[in-house]
C-alpha cells in the first residue's frame, strides 16, 4: 500500500508557521489587525516601526490562510488589461494602475535578494497557448507592450517550445523574463520576523468577532477579550467572513488546490522543465506549475474544483491536468495535497482604503504574492497619514453585485461554462 498524501503544504515540511505571542491579549492598542498573512504583517511592519503599538490577530496559526499555501509565483499582478483601464477610468490612472503591479514585483524583488533568505529564484515563467488563436494574442500583445509598462518577454513558437517545456501540449507560448518565485513558508516567516522586530505583537488562535465604533476609535470583541483600538484594519481577503458584511459582500472566496509529486530528482525535473521556470496557460481555469525550491518535485496547481475544502478530493482531477500536459508523470506518486481560499473580485482588481473607519487591503484575485506585502506596506503607511501611502487604486469603487451576499452560488456553473470554453479552444 502506498503512503498516505499528506494534507498540507509542501512547504510546512521545512518552514512552520511562525510561533504566536504567548502574552495577554493587550487592554488598548494604536493599531488592531485582523489577518497575519502577507497583508497584516507588512502593515504591521510599518504602524509598528512607526512607534504605533500594533497588534495582529489571527484565527488560526499566524499566517493560516494564503500566505502559507501558495505556489510562491511572483508575476506583474494587475489583471485587467491597460486597454481595458483605460476605457474605464482613462489613460493616465490606468497608467498608474499597472505601474502599481510593476512596482509590487520590484519590491518583493528588493526584499527578497537584499534582506530575506526565501528561495528567491529569478528563472521567469514560461506562459504556455492553449490554443493557436491564443498563441497568436499572446505573440501580438508581446510586441505591442503599452510604453512605459514594457516586461521583457520573449515569444516561443510551437517548434522551438522543447526548450521551455518537454510536452507538446501547448501551442508555444511567451516567457515572461522577469518572473520570479519564492519560498511561500519562508517569505511568511521573513514577513513575520520583520514585523516582529519591528516591534509589533503577532498572535494566533485568536477570532476577531465583532468590531463596533466606540470613543473615537474601535472595541474589538475577540474570543479571549476585548481590545480597544484608535485604528483597525482587515487583512482578511478571501477568509473574509461575517466579522464585516460590507467586505465579504465584495470578495469572492475561490478554492485554489495544488499537489507536490514526490522528489522525482532533479535530473529529471530539469528534462522536465529545463530552465526551472514557472508554467502557466492562456485556460480560462488556469493551471500553474513549477519545480519545487529544491528542484526535486513538481509543484502542480489549478481550480480542480470551485468550493471544494476538502484537498484530497481534488487530487485526481489535479493529477489528471498534470498527466495531461506531462504524460512523462503517470506513475509518480503524490506526496502532498492542499487548498486555500483565494479572493476574487468583482472588477478584478485589488482594493485598499477605509470603509467607516475601518482600513482595509485586499482582493489579490490569485495573485498576491507580489501584491500583498506591496499594498499591506502601503495601507500601513495610510495609516499613518504619510504621503508614500498613496497609490493609483486609491478611492475607486469597490463593487459589489446585489445579487451576492456571501454565499458564491455562480462560481459551479461559471467554471462549468468556462472548462466549456476551454474544451471548445474558445
Ligand atoms: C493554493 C494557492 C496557490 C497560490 N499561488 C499563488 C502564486 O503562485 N502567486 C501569487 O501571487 N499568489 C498565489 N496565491 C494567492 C496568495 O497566496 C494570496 O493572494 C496572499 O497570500 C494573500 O495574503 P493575505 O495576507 O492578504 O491573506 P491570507 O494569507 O489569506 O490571510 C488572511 C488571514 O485572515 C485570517 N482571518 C480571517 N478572518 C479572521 C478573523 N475574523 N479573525 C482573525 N483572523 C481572521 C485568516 O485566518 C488568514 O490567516 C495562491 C493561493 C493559494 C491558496
């Protein structure tokens, strides 16, 4: 019989979570944060080393959601496209807009090769068509980068595609230079660290039930007691629940599932993906893949499923888009599988800003790796009033449908619609 597929990340196995602070839940502080994930410890970093006493609260272990879970892809992280900005807010903010995911990389980058040790691997990412009709989008959008927004990329046609990956799955595809990837557990323990050190208090196990206004300033009920607080903020993103209703009815929580192949060597993962870089496609239900940090396993993630909580159930679908686009990997056994709860938006867009005195920072859409410490530094800094705060995203509209309270009842069939798509290579 074959070892059980452990339900965890691969991660955890050479990075804990970081330890929770064993002190008493303070009486007052300057800052409260719900959510020590990417977002709430680099904010925490900055109200902290402000001399603002910070405190960051977590439900579970300190970084329990996103931040432990990811694929540690680092990739410019503005959705929409600039011309679609655009039409929508004008030239010069969508500008500005995309320079904000530009940015968000180069910061992680600066972290990253200057003060951590994370597994920084600058090796870019290999973008993989779908289909003919996509390949040629992804070549004419390559050569016609709006100026001043420009990342160095390079197409790959069909015929040279060997180099990038072995599978002939793809219809070529473009590289995407500047890409990078990180070890997911330790950039949360780095992350962690900084805030620490900074002087903020980090604890875990500890719900945020209710915030209610209260002097001038917040009471914020947890299950070990209450704090008050001058200024709070929600750095919950796609495990936003009922703690702000306005919030969670502006996120959409969307399982993202990956699975680690076990240590197959690192020969073979080099055949595999001879550059090390990561891989992802032009689907509508995305697939993301890389080597693991240590070059041994494939990393192998996608949506297997829309609200699926439980990982093991979508191993086999995982397995079988892996399998699909490796055939090589049909009889290697999977080691490792987890879930987390990503959050969705409905202009696809992150938010920041303050919604009746309460700050909040998220809805990364799967992509904030680079965008969470980016934005967490950022609303920080609105928190403390200063001018460096200010970004392009500040102020627009966070929408909401009416028709969503909580409850995601359309993601089912909308991934069922767009695996449809995806079948017919629309
Ligand atoms: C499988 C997977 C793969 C991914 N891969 C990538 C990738 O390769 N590249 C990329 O850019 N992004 C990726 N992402 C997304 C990325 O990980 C997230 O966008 C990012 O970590 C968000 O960080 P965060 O701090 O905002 O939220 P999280 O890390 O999710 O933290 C939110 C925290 O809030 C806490 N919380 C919620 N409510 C309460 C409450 N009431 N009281 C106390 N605490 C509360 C939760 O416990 C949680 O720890 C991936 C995500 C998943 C799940």
């Amino acid at each position: 019989m074959s070892d059980p597929i452990c339900a965890a990340p691969l991660w955890a196995d050479a990075t804990a979570n970081p330890p929770g602070s064993a002190e008493a839940l303070p009486k007052q502080v300057d800052v409260l944060i719900v959510g020590a994930g990417y977002t709430g410890l680099s904010a925490a970093r900055e109200t902290a080393a402000a001399g603002r006493s910070t405190l960051v609260l977590d439900s579970g272990e300190v970084g329990a959601g996103c931040s432990s879970r990811n694929g540690g892809q680092v990739a410019y992280s503005i959705k929409p496209s600039f011309g679609s900005l655009t039409a929508k807010y004008g030239a010069e903010l969508a500008f500005r807009i995309c320079r904000e995911g530009l940015d968000a990389v180069a910061h992680l980058r600066s972290l990253a090769t200057q003060q951590f040790d994370c597994h920084w691997r600058a090796d870019g990412c290999f973008f993989g068509a779908y289909t003919v009709r996509h390949f040629e989008r992804m070549a004419h959008d390559a050569q016609h980068q709006p100026r001043g927004l420009e990342q160095n990329i390079s197409v790959v046609p069909r015929a040279e595609q060997q180099a990038e990956i072995a599978s002939d799955f793809y219809h070529g595809g473009c590289v995407y230079h500047d890409d990078a990837s990180v070890d997911p557990a330790r950039l949360l323990f780095a992350l962690w660290r900084r805030a620490v050190d900074g002087g903020a208090s980090v604890m875990d196990s500890c719900p945020v039930d209710a915030i209610q206004s209260a002097g001038g300033g917040f009471e914020v009920l947890t299950r070990r007691g209450v704090v008050r607080a001058r200024q709070v903020l929600l750095a919950t993103n796609g495990y936003s629940g009922p703690l702000s209703p306005w919030h969670r009815r502006r996120v959409i929580p969307i399982g993202s599932y990956q699975i680690a192949t076990e240590p197959l060597g690192r020969e073979r993962v080099r055949a595999l993906i001879p550059h090390g870089r990561n891989i992802v496609d032009s689907r509508r239900v995305i697939v993301y893949f890389r080597p693991s940090a240590d070059g041994e396993r494939i990393v192998f993630g996608g949506r297997a499923a829309a609200g699926e909580s439980n990982p093991m159930v979508c191993v086999p679908p995982l397995r079988r888009m892996m399998e699909g686009i490796f055939p090589q990997l049909q009889s290697v056994r999977v080691t490792h599988a987890w879930v987390g709860w990503v959050a969705y938006t409905f202009d696809t867009l992150p938010h920041l800003g303050c919604h009746r005195g309460i700050h909040y920072c998220m809805g990364y859409c799967g992509q904030g790796v680079p965008l969470a410490p980016y934005l967490g530094k950022r609303i920080g800094q609105q928190m403390l009033g200063l001018a460096e705060g200010r970004t392009a995203l500040d102020g627009l509209p966070f929408p909401s449908r009416p028709y969503y309270r909580a409850n995601p009842w359309f993601l089912a069939p909308s991934v069922l619609i767009y695996r449809l798509m995806d079948a017919i290579g629309s």
